[in-house]
C-alpha cells in the first residue's frame, strides 16, 4: 500500500489481531494466558526521505510493548503510556498529541477510549 493518493487516517480499514503472549499485562499474564481482547492492526503507507509512515492501531485494553525509533501523532482514542525503562512520566494520549519513542524503550500502552489511532514515521528496516 503506498498513500499516493489522500487517505483518511481516521478511516482506513486496519485487520486486527490479538496480541503476542508476552505483551500482556494484568490477570491474564500472571496466568499465563493471552489476552485475546487486545488486538492492534498496523497499515504500512510508505517510504519518504529514508523514513517509513504508516497506521497504527490498537482496541480497548492494556499491553507492553518494546518500542522501536518512531515519532508518531494520535488520530483518534485516547489512553496512556507509561514507561518502565527509562522510567519516566506517564504520557496521556489524545488526539493530536505527538510523541516521539527512542529505541529499547519498554512500555505499558493502556487505552481507554478505543481504537487509538497513530500515524508513525519511522526510520526504513531493510
């Protein structure tokens, strides 16, 4: 898929799926259970200038994750983020934030009002 042609991010059809078992946090993963109500979907749109953009998205729920460069807007939902390493403040999220996530950093991503919807762009994997 590549945005070529205008898009709305609020809009476009993103395929869910439920998260890894280690992403979960809460009575499930003391368990030893997935989560199966957590889900994220993720669109690639394209490259520019050596960095990649696409959607990100995620339902109602908590997960951890570790994050990868990235510097990304909020299009819809809201949420938090909190930081277990570096430790630092929470972040809330709400449309229009901006937030920029530095490689190896580990999080906690709780949404409250679902999907939260993110617009990336970050650096190209080969």
């Amino acid at each position: 898929m590549s945005a070529m042609e205008p898009i709305d991010a609020r809009e476009f059809p993103l395929d869910h799926e439920p998260i890894e078992d280690w992403q979960t946090i809460g009575a499930a993963a003391s368990a030893g259970e997935t989560d199966d109500a957590t889900t994220t979907a993720f669109a690639d749109l394209g490259t520019i200038a050596g960095a990649d953009y696409g959607l990100w998205e995620m339902s109602a729920g908590a997960m951890r994750d570790v994050e990868g460069e990235e510097v990304f807007l909020v299009v819809s939902g809201t949420g938090r983020i909190e930081f277990d390493e570096p430790v630092r403040s929470d972040i809330a999220l709400a449309p229009g934030t901006l937030v920029r996530l530095e490689d190896g950093m580990k999080t906690r991503w709780f949404i409250d009002e679902a999907p939260l919807r993110k617009l990336f762009i970050a650096p190209h994997e080969d």
